[in-house]
C-alpha cells in the first residue's frame, strides 16, 4: 500500500511541475501571435488540464484559478470573472453540495 501512494504522490508531483512547465512554455511562445489574450487564455487552460488530469492541487482550487489569473493576465476584468463563479444557479448548487 506504502509503494501505491509513493507513486500516487510522485505523479502529482510530475503533474504539477509539468502543469507550471507548460504554462510557462505557453506564455513564453504565443500560440496565436495576433490574440495575444487568446494565447494566454490557452496557457491557462493547459495548466488546468494538466492539473486537473493528474490531480496536482485539490480539483476546486484548479477551477478557481480563472478567478485569479484572468485578471492578472489581462484576459478578463474581475468585473466580468466574478459574475460567471457567483452565479445564482452555482451558489444554488453550492448550497446543495454544502448540505450533501
């Protein structure tokens, strides 16, 4: 069982690194050269995935890293971020799990 979580916590180690590597691969090189925000939209969503795939950080901070990074990119104003996370219909399932 030991050998099992070794492996487990070595792949969210890899995942992790891997993750930061390709967001910085992304950022350094431009995918489209004429969307500068669409690039750093990809870089961002290649990060996630990676994250997400190999579990690197726990699943809901990964799905708020949007949150955090769009603004700071420049992708998307808080203003518009925000609203999309707080939405009514989200805080309704929110509330669900949060009795679940």
């Amino acid at each position: 069982m030991a050998i099992q979580g070794q492996q487990t916590d070595k792949a969210r180690t890899i995942g992790l690194w891997l993750g930061l590597a390709a967001f910085l691969l992304l950022m350094l090189f431009p995918v489209a050269s004429t969307n500068e925000a669409a690039s750093k939209m990809a870089a961002v969503a290649l990060l996630m995935e990676i994250w997400w795939v190999s579990d690197a950080i726990p699943l809901f901070a990964t799905a708020l890293l949007p949150l955090v990074l769009f603004p700071m990119l420049g992708i998307m104003d808080s203003g518009a971020t925000a609203p999309i996370y707080f939405n009514s219909i989200i805080v309704l399932f929110i509330g669900g799990f949060m009795i679940a």
